[in-house]
C-alpha cells in the first residue's frame, strides 16, 4: 500500500486545522495500514509538464493531480482525504487470529 502525500505526512503547525495528507495518513494508519509514505512534492496546481512523476502517475490512475492519493495492495486508487478516510475506516486491515 502506498500513500501519496505532498511534502509531508506529519502534521504541520498550522493553528485551527489539520493537514489533509495528515489526515488521510492517521486514518490508513488508525485501520492498521502501514503505508509505504511517497511524497509527490511540487504543487497540484502547476502545469501537466512541471509535474514530478508521482503526481503525473497519480493524475493517470485518479484523473487529479491532487494528494492525498491512497493505491491499495490490490491496485485500487483513493483520492482526497475524506475519501481515504471513508476507505479507511471501511477497510479495516486483518488481524491475525
């Protein structure tokens, strides 16, 4: 499972609200995902040929360029952090008996 981030999956100090790739990072994580963390860096809103190749592959399998983006072990694409956390919180990773 990888977890595509901007610069960082930690929180930030950022007073009165939370950092969505944060977010998305403590929700897979909280359903007991180790995430393998890719940090796509650059900006979502830049042109198409300024892109790194993570946010290009993520524009390819999501049709944004847009982080948080969550590709499961079974090849499914998440995007946004609300919808990661919905995945999440669906998806809870499998205990062993």
């Amino acid at each position: 499972m990888k977890l595509y981030v901007c610069w960082t999956e930690k929180e930030l100090n950022l007073p009165g609200r939370t950092h969505p790739c944060a977010e998305a990072f403590h929700a897979v994580e909280a359903a007991g995902y180790e995430p393998e963390v890719i940090r796509a860096r650059s900006y979502g809103g830049l042109p198409d040929f300024l892109q790194p190749k993570a946010r290009k592959l993520i524009k390819e399998k999501t049709g944004s360029k847009w982080v948080p983006a969550l590709e499961t072990d079974t090849g499914e694409w998440i995007s946004g952090t609300e919808e990661i956390k919905a995945w999440a919180a669906a998806n809870p990773a499998a205990t062993p008996a």
